[in-house]
C-alpha cells in the first residue's frame, strides 16, 4: 500500500470519524426534547378525552403479555395496549381509565389512539396520536363528525353501517374508507375489552362533561 492510498484512507477515516461523533451529538441533543414533546402530546390527548380528570395516575399491576392474551380471546390480536392509568378527579377518586391503543390495521399502516373510558363503561371520547390514512379517506378519521360517534355511549362492543346507523352501538362508515372505519372501531373495542378486565362497573362514577 502506498503512501497516497494511505493518506487517503486516512482522510476517509477522519471524516467518517467525525460524521458519527457529529450525528450522536445531534441524536444526544435533540432526544429528550423529543421525547418530551411526545410525552406531552400524550399528555394533552389524555386530557381531551377526560377532561373532567385531575391527574392521570399510573395503573399497578398492568402486564404487557397478560393483556396481549385478553385482546387476542376477545379477537383483537392486531391490537396492543401501550399504556394504562386511571384518570382521577381532584378528591384522587377514580373516574375511570385512559389508555393508549396501537392497531396493526391501518389502511396506511400503524396508528394510536387514546381512549377515555368511565367506570360503568361509557366511551368518554378518544383521540389519534398518530394516524397516517389516505388523505381525503381515511384521514377524515381525525375529523369529530366522525370519532365524536363513540363519545358518551356505552356498548360491549362498537359496530360499523355504511348504509346508516341505527342499531345503538352502530356508528356511520367513512365513505370510501372501511378498512380505516374498522380499524378504528377493533380498537376502541380493544380499549372496552381490556377495560373489563381491570373492572368496571353499572354505576357511573362522577359525571362530567364529557358524557
């Protein structure tokens, strides 16, 4: 190997040397801003979909395997709860549970949603963390004609009409986007089934202005 080969193997290795103390300097200063960004995203979803919720207060004993195998008994397998906490009133009673939801179904791939549900059941409200559809389809999702359906209503487990809602737990389809309509709807489902088994009840507990 001559000296110009080395020279620049030398140079290449600076330079590559240089390009990755560059990108982890970048990577260590924008992590946690990031990360709290995300969180407070989180955070402000939480909020919407249980507004009358003081604090959000995380729930002990929540197995990440325990619930993959309820989800997939009750037929939800494509479905995976992230997070739980119990959302509490300002006396620190609890009013129900906040969940983040992640589904596999998406026309557009992955998407997450948070759910808000009472102790007796009721669907206070969800909302999307992320959500990738077909602009104009699926993306009208995010829109409350459409997710405000599940706000205030209490059913063992939602379904979709695209020729009118009528039954009590039906909601209307996106027109054009089924594959979205039902992978929205498998995931609130996911949220109530899971919630069964952390334990509801037939009596709401605090009302407030979400129902």
């Amino acid at each position: 190997m001559n000296k110009q080969m080395i020279r620049e193997s030398l140079v290449l290795f600076i330079i590559t040397l240089a390009a990755g103390l560059l990108l982890g300097s970048v990577y260590a200063i924008t992590k946690h801003p990031i990360a709290q960004a995300q969180e407070d995203k989180k955070q402000s979803a939480y909020q919407s979909v249980f507004s009358d919720a003081v604090t959000f207060t995380d729930l002990e004993g929540v197995n990440a395997e325990a619930a993959a195998g309820i989800l997939q008994e009750g037929g939800f397998e494509k479905n995976t709860i992230q997070e739980v906490k119990q959302a509490e009133d300002a006396a620190g009673t609890v009013l129900g549970y906040v969940m983040t939801i992640r589904s596999a179904e998406g026309y557009g791939g992955e998407f997450e949603i948070a759910l808000g549900i009472r102790m007796d059941g009721t669907v206070n409200q969800i909302a999307f963390l992320s959500l990738s559809e077909t602009i104009g389809l699926g993306m009208e999702a995010k829109k409350p004609a459409f997710y405000e359906q599940f706000s205030g209503r209490r059913a063992d487990a939602f379904a979709y009409s695209k020729s009118g809602a009528v039954a009590e737990n039906e909601i209307d389809a996106i027109s054009g986007a089924t594959i979205t309509t039902n992978a929205v709807t498998n995931a609130v489902n996911a949220g109530i089934c899971y919630a069964r088994s952390l334990g509801l009840s037939d009596t709401q507990e605090g009302g407030g202005s979400d129902e």
